[in-house]
C-alpha cells in the first residue's frame, strides 16, 4: 500500500492529498516483538527434527510476550494536542500534531 501511494504519486504528478495516504505507526516494541516470532517461527518451523527444547523455548517467549502485554501500563500521557492512538496491544500512543 506504502509502495503504490509513492509509485502514484510521482506518476500522476498529484500533490496536496496528504489525506489519501496510510499513516504507519508502529511503536518499537511491536516491531521487536515481529521481528523476533518471525525469526522464532522460521527457526522452528523449518527444522525438521526439532524437539521439545525448540517447542519449550517457542512456548516460553509466547508466554513472556503476552505477560508483557497485559502487564504494561494501559495509559500513556497524552501530547500537548491531546490526540492519542492505540498500539495493537490496547496502549495509547502520544501521535505529534
């Protein structure tokens, strides 16, 4: 989606529909969080004699993520406009003006 609103705006010349485009906020811990049970995933998956040591560690760092995600702090301060986004495990974000 980000690729075909750069590829349509140079080729149609259009400038000025900054509200057609897709804002990506993705907070640093969701991105970790990807990136890591991507690499798990694959290094797990594509094994084909894992045992219960590889499914025990994959386990644990589902239990560990979801820890994290119930025990952070749901609220975050607000900026100065007060405008506010959700991340994807229910925190508010600060969104700058």
């Amino acid at each position: 989606m980000i690729a075909f609103s750069a590829w349509y705006r140079v080729h149609t010349g259009e400038d000025g529909q900054d509200e057609w485009y897709f804002p990506v906020h993705l907070p640093g811990w969701d991105v970790l969080v990807i990136v890591l049970f991507v690499f798990l995933t694959t290094y797990v998956h594509n094994d084909p004699k894992s045992n219960y040591h590889r499914g025990s560690v994959f386990v644990l760092s589902y239990c560990v993520l979801v820890a994290n995600f119930c025990l952070a702090p749901k609220e975050h301060t607000a900026s100065a406009t007060g405008t506010q986004i959700r991340s994807l495990s229910g925190r508010s974000l600060s969104r700058p003006a």
